[in-house]
C-alpha cells in the first residue's frame, strides 16, 4: 500500500491498475462504465450496473480504500464519474486556490485515477436582502451532467452553465471569456484566469432571465434529452426576517428547457407553481418513454407530480414554447392548496412538498415526499403512480401509497421489483415495487438524508449518524457490514468502471475491492 500526501489533500492509493472494459473475477466478469449524472440516464432510477463492488472498506486501516480527498466542511453534492474524470461539489473551507478566500461554492474536476485536482468551478456566495437565496457555507450543490466533452451544471448563484471537460488546458473556449470576472463578486477586480480554473462555455442566470427567486440552495441535476437540457429553477420563498410567508416570484416557472449548445431559452412550464410553493422547487425531472411518447415527469415544489411532452428534436426554437401537460397527480389531494405559507410550523396540517427525483420504471413513476421537514406537519409517503394515463389522474393513476415514519428526501433505487427508500425518521425500507407492501426495514444511526445506490446485488445507504450501511438488494433483510465515517453523509453514493464513491460532509472516499 503507498500513501501520497499533497497540501490541504490526503490520497491512500491502493491500486493504479487500470479499469477494462471487462476485468476477469475467476468465472466473473465485472460491468464497467461512467456514471456520467445523477441516478440513470433518463429513468433516474438510482442503480448501477456495476459488478465485484466492494462489500466492505476500512477508512482508518485503509482497505479497499483506493484514494480519498478532503473537501472541506459541507459537500452536499453527489459524486459523478465521466471521461477518467470525477466530479463533487463543496465549499471553500479548504481552498485548493489561496487565492479564493471566504464562501464561495466549489465543483471539484478529480482525476479518476488518484483523485488529484484537474481544476475547478470557484463560484463566489450569492449575496441579496434575502440572506439565504444561497444558504452560508453550504456550497456547491448541484451534481453536473456529463455528455461528451461538456459538463452541464447549475451553480450555487442559480446559474445553469456549460462546461469544457478539459478544464482552461487547451485555452479559454467560448462564447463565454469573463471566467475571471465570474470568480469575483460584482464589482471586485477579476482574477487571472490559470490551467486550474474552470472553462465556461456559456452561462444562462436564471435569476436574470427567468425571474425566479431561490431559496437556501440550488440542487438540479440537468436532464439531456438530446439537443436540450431540462432543469429545475429552485424558485422558492422568501427569507426576510425568517418570516417565509410569501412567494417573491410567484410567476416564475419551475421547470426551464434550454438548447444545450447555446443556452437559449426554449420552452418553459405554465402550470403557475409558484403561488403553491411551499418551501422550494428542488426536484430533478425524468424521462420516459409511454405509448410511442416520450414524456418528461417533474415534481412540483407544490407536492404535484407533472408529466410533459418532451420538446421535439426539430422545434422551431425562435420563440419559447409553453410545455405541453399530459397528466397532473396531486400526491396529498386533501391538503390545503391556498394561502399555503399560513400553515408555517403547523405539524399537524399543511401542504406537502417533494424533493427526490421521480423514478420512471414500467410504466410507473415512484416518489417520496410528504409534509415539508422544516417547517410542515410530520405526515410522509413513498407513492406509484400510473404513469400511461392522461389528465387529472389523482384517484385514477395512484397504484398504491406507502406512508414513511418522516419525510423523504430520497430518489427511489428500484431493483429486480423491489423499491429502496430512506427517510429521515432514521430507517431505510424494502418494498415490493408492485403491491407497495414493505419486505423489510431498517435503523439506521441518523436521519436518511441521501438517496439510496443499489448495485451489484447490494444496497449502499448512508445517515446522518456517520453510519454507511451495506445490504443485499433482497426481500430478505441481510445487513453485510456497517462502517463509521468520519463525518455525516448527505449525498448519495455512486459506481464507476469497479469503484464505489461514497462522500462524507468532509471527504471523498473511492473504494474498490482490493481483488478486483
């Protein structure tokens, strides 16, 4: 085992060997491929194809530990893995730059094989009367999508970008050329732009030309479908005061399509959320394809689960279009749906909201939600719904509905029919994909902030007690190992070409079984 050590960076190298195509295990062979966004290309179903993934690690004596980095003190992001490259998101309590000083968000662009920095997205605190439109210290969110040599990504000032792989190596691409100015805040001198600094192809400030008024935190993960790029805004309330009784952007959309090329704006929902937000919008959309259409499924910050008809690949993008609704599904009917915000701290009634990604499996989208976990009543729901439908299909789309201890925050892992949840009533479920009837739980040491990976035959799942938990992806409940990390774990782990990432608040562990 060699140890490489750097400034304000700690690599434990296990294994330089390269990953195949296919690397013979005895009579096994192991799956190897990217995991180039957040949960499934299109479906959002949070597996892996990966085979011979670890089922156990030791961060303190190094097993089966790869590398591991240091992040800093909030990195709420999700790994990716793409282009021999790894991406995570932060903060800038541990700047990689010195001269990057103070909160700022940060995208990390690893090299795959040691962890080693290849540059970074240093992006300066949104900063307004409203002092939580990008909560202190919280960082960089948002998982970027990876498609080619760009990264599409939205910043933690709500900006959704478009990034060069290669990072400033082969020169500052375009349009964009203001990545020194955009390091700084308005009105600050700009920086110099080195080979370490991010390369921004275009920009699109959806603040600026959307209107929307965010909230905390931005957390998209972009959807590609083909030329465009869908992603939700995170219009939310207002923080004024900590009064939270209002929406400033009540006509914003929450959902945007841009053209992945230029940024342009193409087509936007016309639902009007905005009056019916409660907290914020920070559900990713999916994709599906149902009766011979493609469909893309989003969930509103109002506790309602849409499904569009994806733009065409050849609209006519000179004017932007308003997305075509096929079916709406209200997951709480019975709760209030006006003057929403007078429900505020109320832990008994009050409107519901989502934050997980629906998964779209057979034809059917599951999702979990329920009463806001801050501010709402305690009421929580893992839900199937029927996804073939059309219209209103609040009674008529509903397969079945799974009430959960506390609300979910977690994208559903569905594996050989059965449906991996978290919540944060500290437990982790197995249910059975088509009746909904629970095969088994769990407790877990914290609250289940992250979504759950299912890979390999096993389940990954990791709390806010600093406890990642490893299972068999069964009806039967085999708990395989469990290992205390060294800090809480709000993100959801992922696996790439024989690597599992799982990252802490404070650092990024790669781990691969040491005879693979």
């Amino acid at each position: 085992m060699i140890f490489l050590t750097a400034p304000r960076r700690s690599f434990c190298l296990v294994s330089m060997v390269l990953t195949s195509w296919a690397v013979p295990l005895g009579l096994r062979f192991a799956w190897s491929e990217d995991q180039p966004q957040w949960g499934q290309r299109h479906t959002r179903n949070m597996i892996s194809h990966e085979r011979g993934l670890a089922d156990d690690f030791d961060p303190v004596t190094g097993t089966n530990i790869r590398w591991s980095v240091e992040l800093g003190s909030d990195a709420y992001s999700s790994p990716v893995v793409a282009q021999g490259r790894v991406f995570i998101g932060t903060n800038n309590s541990s700047p990689q730059d010195p001269r990057h000083q103070g909160d700022r968000g940060v995208l990390l662009c690893l090299g795959e094989q040691d962890g080693s920095l290849v540059w970074q997205l240093v992006v300066p605190r949104l900063i307004g009367e409203d002092g939580y439109l990008d909560q202190p210290n919280i960082g960089f969110c948002s998982p970027p999508t990876v498609e080619g040599n760009r990264a599409y990504v939205v910043t933690n000032r709500h900006e959704v970008v478009c990034l060069d792989l290669k990072g400033q190596a082969d020169g500052n691409d375009g349009p964009y050329q203001d990545e020194g100015q955009h390091m700084v805040q308005p009105g600050e001198a700009a920086l110099e732009v080195t080979a370490q600094d991010a390369d921004i192809l275009w920009l699109y400030d959806m603040i600026a030309e959307c209107g929307i008024h965010p909230h905390d935190s931005a957390h998209s993960s972009i959807l590609v479908d083909g030329r465009f790029l869908y992603v939700n805004t995170g219009n939310g309330v207002d923080h004024r005061d900590h009064a939270r009784t209002f929406i400033p952007k009540p006509d914003a959309p929450s959902l945007i399509v841009l053209d992945k090329e230029t940024g342009q704006l193409v087509a936007e929902d016309a639902e009007q959320i905005g009056p019916r937000i409660f907290h914020c919008t920070w559900s990713s959309p999916a994709l599906g394809d149902v009766n011979g259409r493609s469909l893309v499924f989003f969930c509103g910050g109002d506790g309602v689960v849409y499904a569009f008809v994806a733009v065409p690949q050849d609209a006519d993008t000179r004017q932007v279009q308003k997305l075509e609704r096929v079916w709406r599904y209200d997951c709480d009917p019975t709760a209030p749906k006006d003057d929403v915000h007078s429900y505020y701290l109320n832990k008994q009634e009050g409107p519901s909201n989502i934050m997980g990604a629906p998964v779209f499996y057979q034809n059917r989208i599951y999702v979990t939600g329920g009463g806001d976990f801050w501010w709402g009543k305690s009421a929580a729901w893992v839900q199937c719904i029927d996804a073939t439908q059309q219209g209103d299909i609040t009674e008529s789309g509903r397969v079945w509905s799974r009430p959960l201890r506390q609300h979910s925050c977690t994208t559903p892992a569905i594996w050989n029919d059965l449906v991996f949840v978290g919540d944060l009533g500290r437990r982790v479920y197995c249910l059975d994909a088509q009746s909904g009837d629970e095969h088994w739980s769990h407790g877990m040491n914290g609250p289940v902030w992250s979504s759950i990976l299912a890979a390999d035959g096993k389940v990954y799942v990791g709390s806010h007690g600093q406890d990642l938990c490893i299972f068999d992806a069964s009806p039967d409940k085999q708990l395989r190992a469990t290992i205390r990390l060294d800090d809480k774990m709000s993100s959801s782990p992922a696996a790439a070409n024989g690597v599992i990432y799982v990252n802490t608040l404070a650092t990024l562990y790669a781990i691969r079984a040491e005879n693979r």
